[in-house]
C-alpha cells in the first residue's frame, strides 16, 4: 500500500458514503477537502475529525466546482485525488412521468461528474499525475423497476470512466469505478413515489454502512502508482 499523504477532494461529503470516505481517509493520514452544499454538516465533520478543510460545493454548477479545486489548491498547491460522490436517487415508475427528477438525476449524477472533470484534469494532467473515483452502483449494471432514469446515469458514468481509464491512464491519471449496492444513507431519503419507496424499504433490509464503502474507495487511493484499481463492486455478502 502507498502511505504517502494525498490531498483528496471528495464530493458529497455532508452525509453517507462522502462523510464516511472523509473520515476513512483522514485516518490514514490524508488530508481531505470536502464538498457539499450543507455547509453545517461539512463544518461539524471537520472538526469531528480535527483535519481537513470545508467548502460550500453545487456539482451543477461549473463554477461552483472551479472554485472549490481553486480553493483546494490554494490551500495545498496540488490535487491528487477526486471522489465524485455526490448524487440523488428520486426513483419512480416512468409513467409517473416525473420529469423535474429526471433531469436532477442527469444534472447531479452525470453532469456533476463532468463538472469536476473540467475543474480538475488540468491539474492533473500538467502534473501527469491524479486519480478520479468515481461512484456509481449496482444499478450501473443492473436495472429494476423504477430505476431506469438512475441505471441511465449510472451506465453513462461507467462508460465515461472506462472512456477515462483509456484516455488518461497513459497520462499518468488513475481512474476508479465503485459501483455499491444498497448503502444505508440518506440517498433514499429522495424518493417521493411511494412505490418505488416501498420497494426500497425491502432492499434496505441488507443495506451496507457506508464506511464499507469508504474503505473500499481507500484501497483504491492506497495502491501503488503503477496499480490501478479499474473496477469494485462492492455488495452485501
């Protein structure tokens, strides 16, 4: 494993998967840049971790993004690592034809991604070097009913991060894909159609703590420069 300290900014780091890859981090010596759009959650985990620094983040928002690398490189003179964690889940059947969560979902899900992508790559490729994480899920391998809008998202970002990996990886710039299952966190919390709620309710029976995930995404950024984590898929055993 590489213990060398890397500046890691990590998306969606108020609640689950992003609070709990923060604090894995951190306690491997990683100095961590959060971002979100609830700045009170950001402020109380950083000072429940007593490193690490916090800044108001919208993943939709190109230059909400810019500002959140520049501040990260501000503060530390490099980026080594995105986590593009951040993301919404409202799944509904589609004939119930709510289309103001369809487009939140492309906005968050794909072009928050494509958002950091732009305000980061040029860091990393004048350095030839960085890692992208990038957090997509089982249902970027699988589709059920009422996630059909959310599995779109989540293939479109596997496929960019295998279009990533490709590109990137002779330039010196890792690219990882972690598809989690069912993860308890609030990203539930945004489903409004009660069918699709319901349905949930049963898989969430076997759902993962985010830290599972955290700790996966750690091994990852922990590797070697000359290994490359391409892929993880990480479920309830």
């Amino acid at each position: 494993m590489n213990t060398t300290s890397k500046v890691v900014l990590v998306t969606g780091a108020s609640s689950g998967i992003g609070a709990a890859t923060a604090r894995v981090l951190a306690a491997a010596g990683h100095r961590v840049v959060l971002g979100a759009r609830r700045t009170d959650l950001l402020d109380a985990l950083t000072a429940e971790l007593g490193s690490g620094t916090a800044h108001a983040l919208d993943v939709t928002s190109k230059s909400s993004f810019q500002a959140f690398a520049d501040a990260a490189l501000a503060e530390h003179g490099r980026i080594d690592v995105l986590v593009n964690n951040a993301g919404v889940m409202p799944l509904s059947p589609m004939a119930e034809l709510r289309t103001d969560e369809w487009d939140r979902m492309v906005d968050v899900n794909l072009k928050g991604v494509l958002n950091g992508l732009g305000a980061v790559l040029p860091t990393m490729l004048a350095a030839n070097s960085g890692h992208l994480v990038n957090v997509a899920s089982i249902a970027a391998h699988e589709v059920v009913p009422t996630a059909a809008v959310y599995s779109a998202t989540k293939f479109a970002l596997r496929a960019l991060s295998d279009g990533l990996r490709q590109e990137l990886s002779p330039k010196g710039v890792r690219v990882t894909t972690v598809s989690p299952g069912v993860v308890e966190s609030e990203l539930a919390d945004t489903i409004t159609s009660p069918e699709a709620a319901e349905m949930m309710r049963t898989y969430r029976q076997v759902a993962l703590p985010a830290s599972a995930i955290g700790e996966a995404i750690a091994y990852a950024v922990d590797q070697p420069a000359n290994v490359a984590v391409a892929e993880m898929i990480v479920r309830p055993s």
